[in-house]
C-alpha cells in the first residue's frame, strides 16, 4: 500500500477521467464532490488516503445534511466517493474501501416533468426564429438523446439512417432515427451554419464548440419566453418517451433508442402514461 496524499489523489483521480473520456460534466461533478470530501478530511487532519474511515465518511454526509443537502444529493456525493475508491483500489493506494460501509440514504425519485402539446408547441414557437436553437429543440424532442449527446454531435454524425450517437461514458453507440420535423429544423441550421474547421454540429458564431452548459442556459432562455413554469432541458427527453409509450412503442425499442442500459428505467414512465395504445414498433412527431 503506497502513503498517498491526499490532495495529490484527488488529482489523479481527476485525470483518470479525463484519461477515459468522461463527459466534462461529469469530471466537475465529481471533482467538486471529491474536493469536498478532502477539504472536510483535512479539517480532521486526515492527509492521507489510508487514514480515512468509515466514520469520516459519515461524518462528512451528516455535515452536508446540516447544510441543507437533500438525500438526493448525499447519494450523489456517496457515489462519487465510491467510485473514487475504487480507483485508488485498483491503483493499490487502499486495500480496504469504507465508502461501501456508509448506507445510502432513502428518497423518492420526483415524477418526470412531462411537457403538455401546448407547451413544447409554445417553446417551438418561441424559439422559431433562431434556426440554431430551434434545430437544438427539435432534435431533443424528437429523438430523445440526452444533451450532452447533442453537444457531442459531429458533421459526420448525419447519416441517412439517422443521428449516430457516439459512445459516451458507459452508454454504447446507436443510430437514432430523424424524423421530418427534426430533419427539416437541422438542416435550416446547417444552411446558416458558420463556415469553421470545429466539426461539431452546434457552434458559436465564432466557431466554437457550443457547451453543453451554454446549451442549458438557451434552452432555459426559451422556456421562460415560453412561459413554461419549473420546467428543465432533461423533460425534452422525459416527454419523448413519455410520448411515445403513450402511442404503443415497445418498451424494448424505446429503451434501446433512448440508450437507457436497464429497461426497468423506461418502464417507470409507465406509472406517468395513461390509456397506453397497443404496441406497435411506428415511432410518431410530436
């Protein structure tokens, strides 16, 4: 077992994922959690990483707790532990992992908030006159790809079979079919498309790659012009799929269009769908 730092971890750990192509969101998130984590450690002099129990852990979550942070969140934040145990596992630094010992806490996962035909109709219209944003809209509305997928969208990624979907993280490639609406708002993007060597799909007007963050902040933008109350980017895809167990898709198809990897993820939209049509395999425009 080697006696490591560690502040000097938490770095490694941060390369790590950047070294296995982890999504940037990802490598903040667990960055920040982990940061937290070490800065708490060191406020009880615990410097390094064979130093800390199950009971430091613990007493970390308990702080946050205090502090306003819902399970949800601690969950979130024992995750990233875990999984920054098992890097220093596998890099010998630990030979035990006390993140496995800390339970999670219980919660409730919040009804997917799915948007009603008048409201993504609203946010169309609000966003009409902006191909770029309007294209960003369409794409997720009607193909359900997460946004972090459409960020990573390349020129190369149109294929006339669909929309490839490169692997991401632990989420296989797939071929996610275009319908109508959604290739006719891409391709009046394209046509007013700056001229740039960056091959991603969605650019800034200086040519750079347009971030998923700043992709956020838009479409938030054109919720409120909307005026669609407490609503997120995430529902575009919670209401493709809603959408579409609704009219009969196979939970199966469903599943492997949205890149879901458990199909009891799609099947707790069930719950949400009411008066399901038979199953059927035709995918409709919402």
């Amino acid at each position: 077992m080697n006696l490591t730092k560690l502040r000097d971890a938490h770095q490694q750990f941060t390369s790590f994922l950047r070294g296995n192509k982890r999504s940037q969101s990802t490598i903040v998130a667990y960055g920040k959690d982990i940061e937290q984590l070490v800065t708490f450690l060191e406020e009880l002099q615990k410097h390094h990483v064979h130093e800390v129990t199950k009971e430091d852990i613990e007493s970390f979550l308990a702080k946050l707790t205090d502090k306003g942070y819902t399970p949800k969140s601690i969950s979130r934040k024992i995750n990233s532990t875990r999984t920054f145990y098992r890097f220093l596992k596998v890099n010998e630094y630990v030979t035990d992992d006390p993140s496995l010992l800390v339970a999670h806490p219980e919660y409730e996962l919040a009804a997917p908030r799915i948007l009603t035909p008048m409201e993504y109709r609203a946010l169309r219209d609000a966003a009409r006159n902006d191909a770029r944003m309007f294209a960003i809209i369409e794409l997720l509305l009607q193909t359900g790809i997460r946004i972090g997928e459409l960020a990573n969208l390349r020129m190369d990624d149109v294929l006339t079979e669909g929309l490839r979907i490169r692997a991401m993280e632990k989420h296989e490639e797939r071929i996610v079919p275009v319908n109508a609406s959604a290739k006719a708002a891409l391709e009046k993007y394209l046509k007013v498309r700056p001229h740039v060597t960056e091959d991603k799909i969605f650019v800034t007007k200086s040519g750079r790659p347009f971030l998923i963050r700043n992709i956020r902040t838009a479409i938030e933008r054109y919720f409120r012009l909307a005026e669609i109350k407490s609503a997120k980017v995430n529902d575009l895809r919670h209401t493709f799929i809603a959408h579409h167990m609704k009219h009969g898709v196979s939970l199966i198809m469903l599943s492997k269009l949205v890149g879901h990897k458990r199909l009891s993820t799609t099947q707790r939209y069930l719950q949400y769908v009411k008066d399901r049509a038979k199953e059927n395999t035709n995918l409709t425009e919402l």
